[in-house]
C-alpha cells in the first residue's frame, strides 16, 4: 500500500483567507481561493484588461488568454476545444442551454430529473416544462441515498428528451454510474445531461469517456472564482440555435452559447492547474453500496 504525504501547512500558506481563526466547512458553498488565482485576476485587470475582437495589443492578449482558457478546459472536462462553453455560473448555463435544448420540443414531451439532483438541475427543467407544456418526472433513490436505477428506468418512455442528473448528490455526497445512465437515456433516444458540480473537486471528468451529451460544473468549487464551466457534445451544439446576439462568432461553436461579455479576469484562474490536478489524484467521494472511484466505471 502506497501512502501519499500531504504537507498542510505548504498548503495553507497558498490561501490567505485561512489566516484567521476561522473554519470552513460549507462545501457546498465552494473553496477559498489560493493567492496564484487572486495574483492572477489582479494582473490581467492591471496589464491587459480589454474586450475581444480589438486591432490593438491588450484585446490580442485576452483573445490569447481565453484560448488558453478554453484549451484548459476542455482537458479538464475531458472534451475538444470547441466543446466547451464558459458562462456565469452553473445555473445560468444550465437555466441557457436547458431553453437552447428545448425549442422544438412538444407539448406532452418528457424530462426525467432525479431525486439527488440539486435545484439548479431541476428549476431549469420545470420551468422549461411550465412554458412548453412538457412533463417532468422524478427518479427516486433508496434507502441508502443510492439512485434508484430500476425507477429511472422504468419513467423512461419514448416522450422523454433529457434525463438529467448529478454525478455527484449535493446533499449527500453519492456517486451515480454516469456510463449507465447516459446508455439507457440514448437507447430510449434522450440526451443526458450532468451535473458535475459537486463531483467536480473530487475526482477527475471524461464527459467523452463516460458519453452524456452536455456537462456543466463550476470553478469557485475548486479554487477558481465565481464562473460556470460546461461540456456540449459538438454534434449537438451544432444543431442548437442559440439565443445569441447576430454579430458574435459562431466559431468556436461553443462559443456561440457564451452570450455578452464575459469576465475575462477569471479565465486566467484557468491556466493555474497544480491544485486542480492534485485533486483528480488525491480527491475522493463515497459510492453508497459500490466503494469503487468514479475512474473504474
């Protein structure tokens, strides 16, 4: 058995805000962020603050800055470039794309959330569901917190459009078998859609690997500023018209879903990989029932 050290103090002296007699325990509520992040929020409104699409140099560097974001992400996400999508935050993507998704769909037309899921992958559905018509179903979990696969299963009809769900509960922490899930809402021809966001600062994504068709999560989760972070398959965000503005690109097709001006100060957070990437080795959460990492699916 390996033992891997973890030296608490080298850590603490990155954040700042832990220099107070003062505990945080709200994980939900996000991470303090490491002083390398705030350093570099602070840099780029100080040298090279501009908007895109500029003829002078500081619009340049955030255009090179956002590419680089965006090539971060997509190895964080475990995606291409162009399938990536920077927003707000998760609610605001999710409240965006779950409207983009259902343009077409019909009156009597079905969504599937679960139980486990937390509100922002739940409010966008209902609304949506409110304004068009549509139903909305719950899968419900047992008794040990673990979804309820059977009941997913059996709400699943040839109505159904999406079936969303977390990777990980908010609330109590439970993985869901994401490959399992995104293969019975294909074979019952609905998109799957994931919200990683708790899952997000523990364990690594392969939004790819494990096939769901949209993945959204956010960095202030792990030790990034207050942003939205998600994955489309390019397939489908190519046959989606977006609510967008007509001068902006179309390419990146992502970029066709990131509407207005964005921050662009908190992209640079994107280039700062070393706690990121120590969480995808060091970071754990429980499966109820199956102890196995979400890496053995």
């Amino acid at each position: 058995m390996s033992t891997t050290l973890f030296d608490v103090a080298a850590v603490r002296r990155r954040f700042s805000a832990l220099d107070r007699d003062l505990v945080f325990f709200d994980g939900p509520g996000g991470t303090q962020v490491p002083d390398e992040v705030i350093g570099a929020i602070a840099g780029y409104l100080r040298d090279t603050n501009a908007n895109v699409s500029g003829p002078y140099e500081t619009s340049r560097l955030t255009e090179e800055l956002v590419d680089r974001a965006r090539t971060t992400g997509a190895a964080f996400l475990g995606c291409s470039y162009d399938e990536v999508v920077f927003g707000a935050n998760m609610s605001t993507l999710n409240f965006a794309l779950s409207r983009t998704a259902g343009r077409e769909w019909q009156r009597g037309d079905e969504i599937l959330v679960t139980r486990l899921d937390h509100d922002a992958n739940i409010s966008p559905w209902l609304e949506l569901a409110h304004d068009r018509g549509l139903e909305v179903r719950f899968a419900d979990i047992r008794e040990d917190t673990s979804l309820d696969m059977d009941h997913l299963s059996q709400l699943l009809s040839p109505r159904t459009k999406v079936v969303a769900f977390p990777v990980a509960s908010n609330a109590v922490g439970t993985l869901t078998d994401v490959r399992a899930i995104a293969d019975l809402a294909h074979e019952a021809g609905a998109l799957a859609w994931a919200d990683a966001v708790h899952y997000g600062p523990h364990g690594p994504i392969d939004a790819a690997a494990w096939g769901v068709d949209v993945l959204i999560c956010s960095p202030y989760k792990f030790f990034g500023p207050h942003l939205g972070l998600a994955y489309g398959r390019r397939e489908l965000l190519e046959s989606w018209r977006p609510y967008k503005v007509r001068p902006a690109p179309n390419q990146p097709v992502g970029h066709r879903f990131e509407t207005g001006t964005l921050p662009h100060d908190p992209s640079r957070r994107q280039g700062s990989r070393d706690l990121s990437g120590r969480r995808h080795r060091e970071g754990r959460l429980r499966r109820t029932g199956d102890r196995s990492s979400s890496g053995e699916r």
